[in-house]
C-alpha cells in the first residue's frame, strides 16, 4: 500500500502536462505501472492452485469433522451422568468411612481407657502387696497410653473409683512417685548392706517407669562409695610413694568402675548415659585430689622449694661467668639449703602423679570412644555388687551424645586443672632448677676420662645421662603443655649451660693475657682444647640418637592421647635444632685450632717439599728420581710432623674437619706451584707418579673418602701433563668426556708446561 501511494505521488498531474516530453515521460510512467499490474495478476493466478487444492482437502474434511463432534458431544453427556452417580455414591462412602473411622478410634479409646484403669488398678494392688517387679510393669503400661487419653474427660469419668477418687493423671504421677521413693529407700539400703541381688533387682526398676536420672543419682551415689579412698593406717605422708599410691588407688578404682559397670549402665539405661555418672565420679575424684595436692605442697614444703630454688638461680645467673662456680659451691640460702637429691624426689614425685593422669585419662578416652561398648553390654550381664551393677530395662539413647559429655567431663574436671597446676607451678621451674645444677656439677667435676678413645671428658656421658632421664621424666608426666614449656626451657639449659659453658673453655683455652691456660705448654693447651672438641661432637652424636630414640619410643603413645602424639613429638625432636649450634661452635673451635697452630706451618710445606725438584728429565735423571723418590718420602715426613698428635687424639668426625682444612689449604698453593714448573715427557710421568703416590699415603691415613675428591684439580693436571706431543689440549678437553674442575684457559696454560 506504502509503495503504490508513493506511486501515485510519483505520477503527474494530467493537468500540469503542457508539453510534449512530459506527456512522454508521464506515458511511460504509465506504462510501467501498467507492466508491474500485469506483473503481479500472473503471479496470483500462478499461485491459484494450491490454494483450491487446500481449499478442496479442507472442504472433504468437513463430514468427518461434524462426524467427531457428534460422537464427542455424545460420549461428554455419558460420562457426565456417569460422573455424577460415581459422586453420589462415594460420597456416601467416605461418610461411610468416616463413621467407621470414628467408631474404631471410640473403641480404641475406649480400649486405652479400660487398660488404664485396668493398670491402675492392677498397680495399686501390687503396690499394697509390695510386689514391686510387677507395680513396675503396670506402670509402664499405664505409662505407655498417650497423654491425651490419660488427661481425656472420658478418662477422667471412667476410671476414678470410690478407691481412688482422683483423675488417672494425677494418679498415675504420685504412684510414680511412691515407686521412685520406695525405690531409693530399697537401693540405699541394699547398697549399704552390699547386697548384690537387692541393689541389681531396683537398679533395673527406675527406667521403666521414667525416673532414669533420679536411678543414675542413686547409681552414682552407690558408685561414689565404693571409690572413696582411705589410706592405710600404716601408711604415712611422709613416704615418697604415700600420694602416688593414693592417687593412683583412686583412678584405679574409678576405672574399675567403669570398666565392669558401663556396659551394664548403657544396657538398661541407654548408649552414653555412664556419662552423667562418671561426672558424679570426677566430682569425687576431685574432691580427694584437691586434698592429696594441698597436703602434697604442705608435706613437701614446695612453695619453700620453689622459692628458694628460684633465688639461687637468678644470684647464680647473675655472677660474673668467672665466679659461678664459686657461687654454685656457696650454700645461698644458709638455712634452707636447695638440694638436688630433694628436688629429684619431689618433681618423680609430682610427674608420677601426672602420669597417672594422663593414663587414666587416656583410658576413659579410649572407654568411652569405643563403638562396640553396645555388643559387649548384650554378650554379658553381670550382677551390681560392689564390683558390678544389674539391670533389665534398656532405655534409647541418642547415640553419640553421652559420649561427648563423658570427654568434655573429663576435659573440664577440676582434677585435670589441678595436676596441671601443680605441673605449671612445681615441676616445670624445678625441673629446669635440677638439670641445670647438676649440669654445672657435671661441668665442675669434669675430667678426663682416660678409659674413652679418643679422649674426652666426663662431660657429656654425665650430662646426657642427667638430660635423658629429664626427658624421659617429663614425658611420664602426660601433660602436652608442660612437655612443650620444659622442652623449651631445656633447650636454652643445654645451650646455654652446656654447650655455652664449653665454649668459654675454648676461648680460655688460647685467650691472650689472662692467666692460667696462656702459661700452660702448647702441647697441653691442644690437648685440652681438642678433648673440649670432642666433647662437643659427642655431644652432637648423644643428642641426636637420644632425641630418636626419644621420637620412636612407646612412652609417647603411652602417655598421650592419638591427637597429642605428633605435637609432643614436635616438642621432643626441637631439641635436635641444638645439634647445628654444637656443630657450628665445633667448627669454629677446630678453625681456630688449625688457624693458631697448623696454618703457619703450612705456608712452606710445598716449597720444601719440592725443593730442589725439577721435571725436566732425560733418561738418566728420570731413573735417578725414580730412584730417590724425593718428594713422595719428603712430604711424609712433613706431614707426620704436622698431624703428629692430632689423629690419636681427635674423634673421626674432627679429624675429618681438621684433615680437610690442611687438604684444603695444601691443594691450592700446590696447584700454583706446580703450574709454574716446565715438563719434559719423562717429567710429566714422574710427576704422576709422585702425585699418585702423595695421594695413596693420605688415603691410607684417612678411614673416610673424600680425600681423592680434594686432588682432582692436580690429577687433571697430571693428565694433560701426560698427553702425546701430537695431541691437541683443546681437542682433548673437549672431546674427552671427562668432568672437568680445570676451565679451558687454565688446561690451555698447563698444556704449555711441556717442553
């Protein structure tokens, strides 16, 4: 429409045409549109077909459309009418239904009303004639019928007699409550008079008729008594063992408990619900650790201990290094003397106490996580008595739940602060106190000890006895935090007050100036310092098989939980951080020694050894020096004199480090020297040959390998040395395969040695 107005837009007025060329031009305008009209009638006559075609298959279809909307239209009136009679009669039906429905729920509640009654009746009875057994089970029965029939009008209607006037509920609830006290009057009694089959037969009573926690108070009460702990009347607190003994009776006796009596709990009383009788235990446990603690502290004078142990230390620490062993020798303190043997007793004392602890605990951990605590309640059934408790009615339990309870019982009973305390307060300072006096007697009482080869002295076999027993008494004490707060400050003992102290020594030992060890022979000042060298690497040797052994041991997992393993393990293996501070102060002590005494001697050991020496040789000069063998026999005799007195006398592990110190500052000038001599072919053979020789004999003087690593530079010079007139350096060098320590300029520079 668009396009044939703007047609109609586009043609001229018939009016405006005043010329010839624009009727032409408006003729053929015409003319087009004429052209497009054409156009456009042949295509709709084209395209007529198809549509008759549909129209024709559209009209066909007609009858049978009219035919399906009858039958449609016929089939909808059917069904409506049937529609309509199926919901008249289901209708009905479900009032039916209904009707029945509610007729069954009268006779059911009806049913519940009579059985109730019943019950009751049969509860009261029983009750009169004191047949407890079946007054139990009537009450469960009455129990068992829903609150709401119980609570119910028609209840409340039918079941009250002239004999028991009030409403089932409140019936039902103070027979309960007649139950529950007769109960507990039978079970005290029975469990005073120690009477197994008593206590067994009303134990099992109180979860059936819903009072399952006054049954655990009474239970706990029961059990309370049995683990009371009184100590003999021979035994006095001033035994060493008297609170070890008596604590240790005391978790033993609660774990006997709860060893013979938690299956039988959880299998009457339900999954977890030891728990709640274990807290009643830890009250108890807590209550007569607290007395042991304060009566240990008093007994012990630990608080005097402590202090006084403390004063020493710091007027010890704070002495000129010089006088402290004056002052160590001193008595502090005139009239309370701290002596170590005391100490020593007191912190075997306080870990053992510690340890005890933590087996118990560990035990109640392993107890209460175990998942077959249910299968080993029903495989046995023993009788409460004062080792164990019966049972007959086994209540549900949220599983899980009792358990939890139970560990967080154990984790926030007083018991547990206590020993941690006494642990935190006593033993930690004294145990550091005690490693670090007798650590410093070790230091003033050493000596020599002559029976050892090599030498060294008395030092670190007493040292590392005293730290192996410290360690092994701090992991008895089971407790993770004081293992990790010991540790530490033992560490700083043994570095400071162990290898600290050997250290001075060493810088005594050649101190310029001062007296004593500056007037002693050179001999005797290297012996002492080397024997202070080999303390310090049997030092590093006892730490690390100790701590390893430590690591490996059994007492960890004996002492500590599965999730405190790995932490105290950690605390252990720090000690080995130690061993690199020895090591590096053993370093340098030997640098010293070399530097001091061995360096100055070493400048002209080559010059002399090749005095006189020339490789330029013929026939006759070669078979002299072969002869001769000048220098393999000169650099012998200058190396025995050099190392005279060092071997015997080093560990192998310094003599190691001292021997490759003197390797290390023999090879370079060598190289240089050798580099600056010329050589015939003769010569370079004898020069291999010698070299070779030099390298056997201190092969041979040495138990450990790296001794051939140190000559490869010189055996790669004697290699080039010895190649043929004809072959070229450069060519060998490269083509050779060999993993050169000698650059390409500097085998250039020695194959220009030859002549």
């Amino acid at each position: 429409m668009a396009i044939e107005t703007q047609e109609r837009a586009a043609r001229p007025e018939l009016r405006t045409l005043t010329t010839l060329p624009d009727i032409l031009a408006a003729l053929s305008i015409l003319e087009q549109e004429e052209t497009d009209v054409s156009t456009a009638l042949s295509e709709l006559l084209a395209d007529k077909k198809p549509i008759v075609e549909s129209l024709s298959r559209l009209q066909a279809l007609a009858p049978r459309l009219n035919e399906l909307y009858d039958e449609a239209t016929a089939l909808s009136g059917t069904v409506s009418a049937t529609a309509k009679t199926a919901d008249r009669v289901g209708g009905r039906v479900r009032l039916l239904d209904e009707e029945m429905k509610r007729v069954r729920e009268a006779g059911e509640r009806v049913g519940q009303v009579m059985d109730l009654k019943s019950s009751l009746a049969a509860l009261q009875s029983s009750m009169e004639s004191q047949d407890w057994e079946s007054a139990t089970r009537h009450c469960a029965r009455a129990m068992a019928i829903p609150l709401d029939v119980t609570s119910g009008p028609f209840a409340e209607t039918a079941v009250p007699t002239a004999e028991n006037p009030l409403p089932p509920a409140q019936t039902l609830q103070t027979a309960r409550e007649t139950l529950l006290r007769v109960f507990c009057e039978q079970f005290d009694k029975a469990s005073t008079s120690r009477d197994a089959a008593a206590t067994s037969r009303f134990f099992k009573l109180f979860p059936a008729i819903g009072w399952e926690e006054e049954g655990l108070q009474a239970y706990a009460a029961f059990v309370v008594n049995l683990v009371k702990v009184r100590a003999p009347a021979s035994a006095k607190a001033s035994s060493p063992l008297y609170f070890i003994t008596s604590l240790t009776a005391l978790f033993e006796s609660i774990a006997l408990i709860v060893d013979q009596h938690q299956p039988v709990v959880e299998k009457y009383y339900g999954i977890g619900k030891m728990g709640s009788v274990l807290e009643r235990l830890l009250q108890e446990s807590d209550r007569v650790t607290k007395s042991l603690i304060d009566s240990w502290i008093e007994e012990r004078s630990m608080r005097r201990k402590v202090s006084n142990s403390t004063f020493q230390t710091l007027v010890t620490s704070s002495a000129p290094p010089p006088m402290r062993r004056a002052v160590s020798s001193m008595n502090v303190v005139e009239e309370d003397t701290v002596d170590a043997r005391e100490i020593d007793k007191v912190i075997t004392e306080v870990a053992a106490m510690g340890g005890r602890w933590s087996m118990f605990r560990k035990f109640l951990y392993d107890r209460f996580k175990e998942e077959d605590i249910q299968n080993e309640a029903e495989n046995e059934e023993p009788s409460l008595s004062t080792d164990t408790a019966a049972a007959e009615l086994k209540q549900p339990a949220e599983d899980g739940k009792g358990t939890s309870e139970a560990i967080e019982a154990v984790e926030k009973c007083a018991t547990r602060q206590l020993l941690q305390d006494a642990l935190g307060t006593y033993y930690v300072p004294l145990e550091v106190w005690y490693a670090r006096t007798i650590i410093d007697k070790a230091h003033m009482l050493s000596k020599p000890d002559l029976t050892q080869f090599p030498i060294i002295t008395t030092t670190p076999d007493d040292a590392f006895y005293i730290l192996k027993l410290v360690l092994n008494r701090l992991l008895s004490c089971g407790d993770p935090r004081t293992v990790e707060k010991t540790s530490e400050s033992l560490r700083e003992v043994m570095d400071r007050d162990y290898a600290g102290v050997i250290k001075k020594k060493l810088d005594d030992v050649y101190r310029t100036g001062g007296a004593g060890p500056a007037t002693r022979g050179e001999k005797e000042s290297r012996q002492g310092f080397i024997i202070l060298l080999n303390d310090l690497d049997i030092s590093s040797s006892h730490m690390e098989r100790l701590i390893k052994d430590l690591v490996t041991s059994d007492a960890i997992s004996q002492n500590f939980l599965d999730s405190e393993v790995e932490a105290v393990r950690s605390s252990i293996s720090s000690f080995t951080n130690l061993v690199p501070r020895f090591r590096s102060t053993l370093r340098a002590g030997i640098e010293q020694l070399f530097n001091q005494l061995l360096r100055p001697k070493l400048r002209m050991f080559i010059p002399d050894v090749y005095k006189d020496v020339s490789y330029v040789l013929d026939d006759d000069s070669y078979a002299t020096a072969e002869y001769n063998d000048v220098v393999r026999k000169r650099f012998i005799k200058a190396w025995e004199g050099l190392v005279e007195g060092y071997k015997d006398t080093f560990t192998e592990s310094n003599y190691r480090l001292f021997f490759g110190l003197a390797l290390d500052v023999l090879v370079r000038p060598w190289e240089k020297f050798v580099t600056a001599l010329k050589y015939t072919e003769l010569g370079a053979v004898r020069f291999d040959r010698d070299l070779r020789a030099i390298t056997t004999y201190l092969f041979s003087q040495t138990t450990f390998g790296d001794v051939r690593e140190k000559f490869l530079r010189l055996q790669q010079i004697s290699t080039l040395l010895n190649l043929d007139s004809e072959e070229d350096v450069d060519e060998f060098y490269n083509g050779s395969g060999i993993s050169w320590k000698l650059n390409e300029q500097e085998a250039r520079m020695v194959g220009g040695l030859r002549v």
